[in-house]
C-alpha cells in the first residue's frame, strides 16, 4: 500500500479513537517500553510532544517519568525549515506554534546527536520498521545526522499490517515499534 493511502486510512482511525481510550493505550505504550528499555539516570531521550488534534501518543507521561528520574529530555522544534533538539526542564516555558504545537520558548540548539533513545511520531509502520509520518521528512534527516547507536523508537495505537509500497532510497527505518500490546524489534546487528 502507498503512504498516501496508509496516511488517510491512520488518520481517520485514530480520529474514531476516544480522548479515554487515547489515555489508556497512551498508558499501555508507556509501560511497555518502560518494561522493555528500562532507561536509566543520565540518559538522553529525545521525545515528541504530541499534537492534541492528530491525538498523537500522551508522551507527557514519558516526559514527567524521565524528568523525575534525572533521565535527560530534548524536545524537537521546527526552526527554519530544520528539526532541533531543545533540552528540557520541569520549568521550561512552552508556546503554541502556528500549527498547534507546544513547543520550547528557546531556540536554543543542545547539538546533541547522541541520544540513548529518540521516541518518535507515526501515522504507521510496517514490520521493517519503515515508517509513515506526516509527509515532511523531518525526522528522516534528523535520523542522518544522530549517531548510529541512537536507538530509534516508533510508538502507535497499531500494530504492522500492511507493507509500505513506495520507501524511498532516503527513508530511515526504525530500530523498534513500540505499542499497546508489543515492542517490534526491527535491529539487525552484524558483528
């Protein structure tokens, strides 16, 4: 199936999802890569806040799990046309952008590229751990610059059904699939 199509049929779904049940499945997701990934003090994750409107995952629960815990917390930020990596504290300032997202007052670039995790936004993913955003690529090039043994996570109300068509020679896989019910292992490591 083309990404065209997965992206309407994703999006109509999770549209059909209940504020409750966006909570619940939110709830689920985290426990399981909690479970899963048990990050540790003096890591760095690089998280998405979520857009309300596309009721994207609640990633306030990882935020607030990974503050309490001195886990280190970068948010992205779209500043001219690039994806930045903003750090964030429990009393960093936050303004909605022009599309409806919180984001960092600062536009403060961290440079960090060396993230233990980077928790990341979809519409799906297949079981090669190819992904269907929003169509604007950011994350794709923000995944080239990151250091190779960042592991790159998809969370999702939706476990892989369909294969994606049309990947593209410049789209970056995802090393896992975290959802409600699954973490999806997508790494293949040679030695």
């Amino acid at each position: 199936m083309k990404k065209s199509e997965i992206r309407k049929i994703y999006l109509e779904k999770r549209k059909n999802l209940s504020q409750d049940v966006v909570f619940l499945l939110s709830e689920r997701i985290f426990e399981n890569f909690i479970n899963f990934f048990k990050p540790v003090s003096n890591q760095r994750v690089h998280i998405f806040i979520p857009i309300e409107k596309f009721k994207e995952i609640n990633t306030q629960i990882f935020i607030d799990y990974f503050l309490s815990r001195n886990i280190k917390v970068f948010v992205p930020k779209i500043v001219d046309t690039k994806l930045i990596s903003v750090e964030i504290f429990f009393d960093t300032q936050f303004e909605t952008n022009n599309w409806g997202i919180s984001e960092p007052v600062s536009n403060e670039d961290s440079e960090v590229l060396d993230f233990d995790f980077v928790i990341t936004p979809l519409l799906y993913c297949d079981f090669k751990g190819n992904r269907v955003g929003y169509g604007k690529g950011f994350y794709d090039q923000f995944f080239k610059n990151i250091s190779k043994n960042s592991k790159k996570i998809g969370v999702n109300y939706f476990n892989p059904d369909d294969i994606i068509d049309d990947v593209r020679e410049n789209d970056i896989p995802l090393d896992y699939l975290v959802t409600a019910t699954d973490v999806l292992s997508f790494s293949v490591k040679s030695e």
